[in-house]
C-alpha cells in the first residue's frame, strides 16, 4: 500500500541551515548535511531544501551543497528557492537534486512548468503555491507571500496539471506558523481536484495534526520545519502514533 | 569493477553515489569492451522510452545488452527497457523480460510517487528484505506481471516491482533513494 509522507523542510541561506537546531550529537548544528542525514536516520520519507536567499550568485553555493546532498542522503529530495529558469533547473538537477520546486517564476510565467516537466519530467517539477483566504476564498500569493495574484487556488491548480507539474506543495499563509494544524478544507478540495499528489504545508503543531491530515483530506504527504528542527515533534514518534492510528506509514 | 551503462539517461549520479557511499566504484561507460569485463553492470534510468531506446541503438547497445553473462541490474525505465516493449513512445524494447509495459490508467494519482511495499518472492535479490519493507517508487508506466515476477507491488493494479530471468534482473523502484533498505538490496546485487 502507497505510504502517506511526512516531508521534512530545512531553509537554507548561504549554506547554512537558518533555524537554529539543538539537536545533540551534532556537530555543527547549523550545517545541513548533518541535519539532513538526523532527518533520513528518524524516517522522514523525503527532504525539501529551500534556499530562501537565492540569487544568481549563490546559485553556485547552493549546487556545491546539493552535490555534497546528492553524495550523503539516501532518500528524494527537492531544492527550492531562486529557480526562475530551465537552466537553474537543469544545474540544480544535474548536481544531484531528484526534484526542483518553482513558485512565483512558475506564476510569472507558467510555461516554465511545461519547460522543465519536458526536459526532466513531471514527477521532477513540484510547484509550491502560497495561498491566503480572503472573504472565504483561497487566493495564490506570490513572492514569498507579499504579493496577491488575485488567482483563485483552484484554478491555478488546475493549470499546473495541465502544464505538466509533478506534485503540488500547497502552503496555507493563514495557519503557516500557527501550529494550529493543516488547512484542512483547501487541501482536501485541491487534493480531490487534481490528478498529482498534494504536499500540505503550513501549521504543523501536533501529532494530532498530521492525523487530521491524514484522515480528513487525502493529501499525499505533510511537510513541516520548525518542529522537526526544534525537535517539538520526534519523527519517530510521529510515525509510530500515525502507524496505530491504521494511517499507511513507512 | 562495476559499470553503469552510459546513454544519456538521468539519475545515473545517485546510483554512482549509492555505489560509492556503500564503498564500491564505478565507470560510466558505452564501450563494449568495459561493458563486456565488467564484473557487474547496471543500466539505470528516468527519461522516455523511445528517447532512451533511439540512444541504446545508436550506440548497438541494444544487441550488446542481451548478450551480457554477468549479472546486469535494470533500475525504473532501465528494467522496462529490458522488458518486451512499452506503451511509452509505442517503443520496441530489449526483449528479455517477458513482458510489457503498460500506462497507469489515472484513476489514483500518476505518477504513482512514495514509499511503497512488495510481495516478495524468494530471490537473491531480496535476501533480508520483507514484504513489510518500503521501496521509493516514482514512474507513470508498469510492467505487467508475468513468470518472471519476482516482486509484486499493488497500484491502480497488481505490477511487477521487479523482474528476474538468468542473469537479468530489474526493480522498479529506485533502490538508491530507498534508505538502508534500498543499500540492502544493492549489497545483495553486488554480492551475487
């Protein structure tokens, strides 16, 4: 039976894992790698890499670190932050990445979906949406949140599958940092409406919420940072309370 | 030495990293004379059939391919490429696997992405391995089952997960992206 996923995210800027971590026996709690590889000896079933201060003259920085990835962690993983472009796309592949993740260049200009789902395929492209709901609607915001598209969630969504996107990472910025759980009722909707798997993101808090998740909506995979980070939630323990609650876990 | 056929295929740097993190080296080769002396070799794969077939022609790896005598290990689109044909790109493949290739009908998401588990027949492949154990899966096209199923995996439909006749064997799923469980399967690959 297909597993439900739990993703865990680390943000990245100039190659350093931003949140501050204290987990012990690690070395350099600031370095991803080790981070990373914490993560893959606790079960996460993928990681998600999001360089939250790419420009064009880190790009360098960030492809030596997926290469470094790429040698040590033994499951998938995606890179975000910064692609805006098939040839960003192609470099963060090629040095070992097995997924990129667009947003607000995929807003810009969507055929950037088509492009890189061409070129490396569907199950490669991830387009992360940041949605806010405004007077009972969900709306697409863009650059990193500050910016309204105007565009319901719903038929973006339905654009990037006709586009060819491989998965969408759906963050609501309502429950984002809440810790008050998933937006339940949008990633559901979105979940029943397209064909590709649904990565739900944004209000993590509990165990209780990925079992909501899990259970009320038929999301893919749940994806948190802070919590795995600050270790509020051990993923092992997260999985074996998931696992009794008859939820499909790895 | 090991070596992972060269045609253009992606995803050939992780299976060499799995390789290397498990202390084993590779080449990456076309050549028929490295092929051939290989003690082992793997054809890995993500792409397009038809693409990835067009590339195993212009090189006559098509006809070197089949007559390998070491043990050759096909990974994803590498062991539907060792099947009879596939849907994808209405492509003619290698022909050793008696099987086919076929397009998930979409009635579950496709591609069918995760941790997935087998229902494992006895084979060198999976020593030490259950069918409680979960393989990372990502592909849009199965093969069908058939006498040389050695592993069965349930999406949309009963499919083979991996295959075995002679000397060749394929998995579907990506052994280098499955944690200790997919080193565990490479382990019992290079051990045979």
């Amino acid at each position: 039976m297909l597993k439900k996923r739990i993703i865990a995210c680390l943000d990245i800027q100039d190659g350093r894992t931003v949140k501050g971590v204290n987990f012990e026996g690690i070395r350099d709690a600031g370095d991803p790698i080790e981070l990373a590889k914490r993560y893959v000896d606790e079960g996460a079933d993928e990681l998600v890499f999001l360089d939250i201060t790419a420009t064009n003259d880190k790009r360098k920085t960030i492809c030596s670190l997926v290469e470094q990835i790429s040698r040590e962690i033994t499951i998938p993983f995606t890179v975000g932050g910064g692609i805006t472009t098939l040839e960003d796309a192609q470099a963060v592949i090629e040095a070992g990445a097995d997924k990129i993740s667009i947003n607000s260049a995929a807003l810009r200009r969507p055929e950037l979906i088509q492009e890189i789902s061409n070129c490396f395929g569907k199950q490669c492209v991830v387009v992360a949406v940041d949605i806010k709901k405004i007077d009972d609607e969900w709306i697409v915001f863009s650059n990193g949140g500050r910016v309204s598209t105007g565009r319901r969630a719903i038929d973006w969504c339905i654009e990037i599958v006709t586009l060819g996107g491989g998965e969408i990472l759906l963050t609501s910025m309502n429950n984002d940092g809440t810790k008050a759980g998933f937006a339940l009722d949008i990633s559901q909707s979105i979940s029943q409406l397209v064909t590709i798997p649904v990565i739900a993101s944004g209000g993590a808090g509990s165990i209780q919420h990925f079992k909501e998740l899990f259970t009320q909506t038929d999301a893919s995979a749940g994806l948190a940072a802070s919590i795995f980070h600050y270790q509020e939630i051990a993923i092992p323990d997260l999985k074996n309370e998931l696992k009794k609650s008859q939820i499909p876990i790895r | 030495m090991i070596a992972l056929i060269d045609y253009g295929a992606g995803n050939i740097r992780s299976v060499q990293n799995a390789l290397k993190r498990l202390g084993v080296e590779s080449i990456l080769t076309n050549r028929p004379d490295e092929l051939r002396s290989a003690e082992k070799v793997i054809l890995p794969g993500v792409g397009e059939a038809s693409f990835a077939m067009n590339q195993l022609r212009e090189n006559e790896l098509d006809q070197l391919i089949p007559s390998l005598t070491q043990p050759v290990l096909g990974i994803c689109l590498g062991m539907q490429l060792l099947c009879t044909s596939s849907e994808e790109g209405d492509t003619q493949a290698l022909g050793i696997f008696d099987t086919v290739v076929r397009e998930f009908e979409p009635v579950l998401n496709v591609p069918h992405t995760g941790w997935n588990s087998c229902s494992i027949k006895s084979s060198p492949l999976f020593d030490g391995i259950s069918s409680y154990d979960d393989f990372y899966f990502v592909h849009s096209y199965y093969a069908e089952l058939c006498s040389n199923t050695i592993a069965t995996c349930d999406y949309i439909q009963p499919f083979s997960a991996a295959l075995q006749k002679d000397n060749f064997f394929g998995v579907q799923f990506h052994p280098e992206k499955s944690a200790e469980i997919g080193a565990k399967l490479i382990q019992n690959f290079l051990a045979l």
